[in-house]
C-alpha cells in the first residue's frame, strides 16, 4: 500500500514536471513512466489517458491553491489585507512548486472549464473579497468583475514574466509591490 502511493506520487510529480516544461500535449506516456520509473500500463491502470491524468492532476492543485487562496483571505480583517494575503499566498505557492504553478498557467485555458458546473474557484475566492470591500466603501473600483480582473492581472502578468525568466527574482520577492500595486489599483481614491 505504501509502495503504491509513493509511485503514484511520484508518477504525478513526473508528470506535472513534464506537463509544466513540454506541455501535455508534448509530453509522453512513455516519458512521464520512464521519468517515475514505472511502466506505461501503471499509469493506464490509474487513468484512462493523458489527458484525464493532466485534468486530474489540474484540479487537485487548482482546487488545492484556491483554499490556499480562501484560508490567506479568511486570516486578515480588512479588504487590503485580504488582497495582499491572497498575492502572498500565490506568490508562496508558485515559489514552493514553480512546476505545479507553471502547470496551472499554462493549462488553465484547457482544463478550468471542465471543473463540474458550481465550483466555487479561486475567482470566486478573490471575487467574493471585491465585493465587500465594494459594499463597504474600501474599493473605488466599482465594478466587481473588473477589479477581480485586474487583481490578478497584476499577479499573473508577474507570473508569466518569471516563467519566462524576465523578473529578475523570485515571485515572493515581490509579493509586496504586487500586493500594494493590486490595491492602488482597485481601491481608487481611497488607496492612499
């Protein structure tokens, strides 16, 4: 039982290394087997296919960084502390695991839409702090889809500049400018 969860880990953690650097659809069943030291029909015993594993694989830790996202928002009284908790936090998690981060970033677009209808999502997470800082005056930005946008523009703008080695530093590095720039951003006249 024990040897089993240590390949089936080790079978994910090659596969969203590879996914991260080659892409799903560039990376192999056979690379990822030979990457976890298992053969190719372990992984089909577990998965029906690459693409299952790889949509698998997105909403464990799409799933997992949203209620990163929603414990950081929870452990902050007020609207700005709550942006800049949600900023540390996905700054945190993409310097912990840059390739289960990349990952996500770079298949987002392929696999959010097949999470199941209602998912509350980590748009909602940030959403959901936009609009109570709307109802209570802290954000000048009124429009909530907007400012959800523009939070994380600016966190996944700065995202996409580290996966392409264009940052300088590490993404927690500037978790406070990121957190500071997002709250300017949305909360308008009140940001000073």
């Amino acid at each position: 039982m024990r040897a089993e969860r240590e390949n089936k880990t080790k079978v994910e953690m090659a596969a969203i290394g590879l996914f991260a650097e080659k892409g799903v659809v560039g990376a192999s069943v056979a690379e990822i087997a030979s990457a976890a030291g298992v053969s190719q029909g372990y992984l089909y015993r577990h998965w029906k296919d690459k693409d299952e594993m790889a949509f698998d694989l997105f909403a464990r830790l799409y799933l997992a960084l949203r209620d990163r996202f929603q414990a950081a928002a929870e452990s902050e009284p007020t609207t700005r502390g709550r942006i800049a908790a949600v900023i540390r936090e996905g700054c945190r998690v993409h310097d912990e695991d840059p390739a289960g981060f990349r990952f996500l970033l770079t298949t987002q677009h392929q696999h959010l839409g097949r999470l199941p209808a209602g998912t509350h999502t980590m748009v909602d997470v940030v959403r959901g702090i936009i609009a109570k800082g709307i109802a209570k005056g802290d954000i000048g930005l009124a429009d909530e889809a907007a400012a959800t946008a523009v939070v994380f523009g600016i966190f996944l703008q700065a995202a996409t500049f580290d996966l392409y080695g264009d940052l300088g530093r590490s993404l927690g590095e500037t978790s406070e400018v990121l957190a500071a720039a997002c709250w300017r951003a949305v909360a308008g006249r009140s940001a000073a």
